[in-house]
C-alpha cells in the first residue's frame, strides 16, 4: 500500500515515535510505500510530500518535535480544503492516511472519513484532553518537565520564602496542573474545571504560608479563572480552528496574593518548554504502541477509527468519539488526591 502520515496541532514529544513505527512496520512487515505530508493539514492541501523509509527513521525515536513539522491549518476553514486534500490524496495515490493529532486535526480527520476519505487517527496532545483514550503521549513528558520546574523554584522559593506561581498549559482542562502539582507537592491548584475564589485562595494561603512553611507553590493552568472572570488571553486573535492564545492569568493571581497577602510573590511561566525536547520512555513506549497499531489498522482498512489506550490495551475507537468535547480532569483525583494534600505544612 501507499500511506501517508501527517502530524498536526501544537506537536508534543513522540510523534517522532509514531512515525518511525509507522513506516518502519509499514516497510518492513507490510512492504508499505509511506509518504509524510509536511506541516499537518497544509501539506495535504499544498501535497508538499516528503518520502520516508525505516533507514530516514532509524534514529528520530528519541527527539522531540516532529520531523514532518506541524501547523493549525484547517482544510475545512480554508476555501476548497477539502477538495483540495481529497485531490492530494488521490494524485498521491494514497491508500490510507495516518493523521497525528489532538481535538482539532482529529476533527478534520473525523470529517474526511464521514466524506469517505481512507483515514486512521492517532491522538496527542500535552494535555491529556481527548475522550475515550485513557492518555495521550506527551503528557507524561510534560508532566515530567513541569514537576522538575516545579522542584527547581521550590528550593529557590524557600531560601526567600516566596510565594511562587507557576503557570502550566492546559486550555480546557487542568491535567498537567494536577499531576505536576500533586507530584510537586503544591500548595494549590488551580484548573480551569474549578472556578477558584481569590479570597479563598488568599485566606489558604495566610495560614500556610508562616515562619514554618516557608514556601508556597501555587501551580495554575494557563486556562483557570477566578470565580466570576474571564480567560486571559494574549491576543484577541484566533486561530484556524477558532482558539484565542491563552496566557497571564499567573500574572493576575500573583499580583492578588500580593497585594492581599503582603507575601512577596513571583511568577513562572512554563509555555513551550513542557512541549519541548525528549520524550520520556512512557511517552515512547505508547506513541509506538499508537503507530503499530495505526498501520495494522490501515491494512485491516479501519477507516474514521483512532488509536486510543484502555486498560492498558491499544483499541480502536470512532475518531467522532475522541473529539468535540474535551476530557475533563477526573474529579475524585483532584478532589480527593490534590485536596487531601493541598495547604498543608508538609
Ligand atoms: O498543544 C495544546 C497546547 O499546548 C495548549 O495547551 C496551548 O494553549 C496551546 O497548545 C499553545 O499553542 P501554540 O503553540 O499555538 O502557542
């Protein structure tokens, strides 16, 4: 067969995984041509095509990014998108596509296959927000940088008995701030599912924060809202898909402690680093996991179906199923877990 792969989205370390997996079980076991599109979406539509073999792969396992490069083109926003894609796919002569992606180059995926495009998705994201999938690879790796920040401000945070914010991304839902707070041992955690209250916060802060304790970590996605507010975006533009740039609501909530705790307060904003550099090897071992499953899937012709984790098995799951409605950060773990432990001397 002839298949083609594309990552789209903000990238995330393993996507180099899947796509070594992919053309290498591709080549090798199925005889596959396979064919990467550059840049997501816009390399279909443009048909930019790079040639990929197992020998092109053989050592991109372990770097972070994506060989193929990645954008937020959306066919679907873009006058004659689809055709266009339909018209790469077949003067490519592609027989099945792999799309690499989080909610929204999934969705574009999800609608070609309902037009009758030969689709398989592979879901990512830093975030963790995408249904059905009990995680997506990058996450772990972001967690991983987020909490070895999070250890290195601590110990420069106690030596000034600071209070430190540390601002982490997460646009819907608070995944990283939760794992990354509770393996860091944060004093709270702010998440855009739970509107928090300043004064709450403040008042929380007033009795940890003494000659005792001498430093507090306050970890908030960059998607959290105090009670009663808005988002804090960085531009009021919008991307292809629709999403404004999220950022510096860790400026207004170390501003408030501040002010209302008298502590002083300093900020951290953690952004493209947690997406960048080596995956972990839980990272690495699930993204290859994905890409075997996603050629075998091509050749047992699962179209409009993605990859997803389920007790540690790899399933196939309807693409519809994996987007459109993000995946919320589960409730016992941050209440139970991160409450028990939140604002306590420790
Ligand atoms: O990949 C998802 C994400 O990491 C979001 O958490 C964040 O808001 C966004 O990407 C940032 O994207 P960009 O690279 O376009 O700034």
């Amino acid at each position: 067969m002839r298949v083609g792969i594309l990552t789209g989205g903000g990238d995330c370390p393993g996507l180099n995984a899947v796509i070594r997996a992919v053309v290498t079980k591709g080549e090798r076991q199925y005889g596959d041509e396979v064919v990467g599109f550059r840049n997501g979406w816009a390399g279909v539509m443009e048909g930019d095509v790079m040639p990929l073999s197992a020998e092109r792969c053989r050592d991109i396992l372990p770097l972070g990014g994506t060989i193929l490069g990645t954008s937020r083109a959306n066919p679907y926003a873009t006058e004659g998108g689809p055709e266009a894609v339909r018209a790469t796919l077949e003067r490519e002569a592609i027989d099945g596509l792999v799309a690499v992606g989080g909610d929204d180059t999934l969705g574009v995926a999800g609608k070609l296959a309902a037009e009758g495009a030969s689709v398989i998705g592979v879901p990512k994201t830093i975030d963790n927000d995408l249904g059905v999938t009990e995680v997506t690879f990058g996450f772990h790796t972001a967690v991983q940088t987020a909490t070895e920040a999070i250890d290195r401000l601590r110990t420069t945070a106690e030596s000034h008995h600071r209070v430190m914010v540390v601002e982490v991304m997460g646009r819907h839902a608070g995944w990283i701030a939760t794992y990354a707070g509770i393996a860091g041992g944060a004093t709270e955690i702010l998440i855009p599912e739970e509107p928090f209250s300043m004064s709450d916060l403040c008042e929380r802060l007033l009795a940890h924060h003494n000659r005792d304790v001498s430093a507090s970590i306050v970890v908030v996605a960059e998607g959290a809202r105090p009670q009663g507010g808005e988002v804090i975006t960085q531009t009021d533009q919008r991307d292809a898909f629709g999403h404004v740039r999220l950022g510096g609501i860790s400026r207004v909530v170390a501003d408030e402690i501040e002010a209302r705790t008298g502590f002083e307060t300093r900020l951290t904003v953690l952004g493209h680093v947690q997406r960048g550099g080596t995956p972990t090897a839980f990272d690495r071992v699930l993204a290859t996991r994905f890409g075997i499953a996603a050629i075998d899937a091509i050749h047992d012709g699962r179209w409009g179906q993605a990859t997803v984790l389920q007790s540690n098995e790899i399933n196939l799951a309807p693409l519809t199923d994996l987007t459109g409605t993000a995946k919320l950060v589960d409730r016992d773990l941050f209440e139970t877990v991160a409450g028990a432990l939140v604002s306590l001397p420790g």
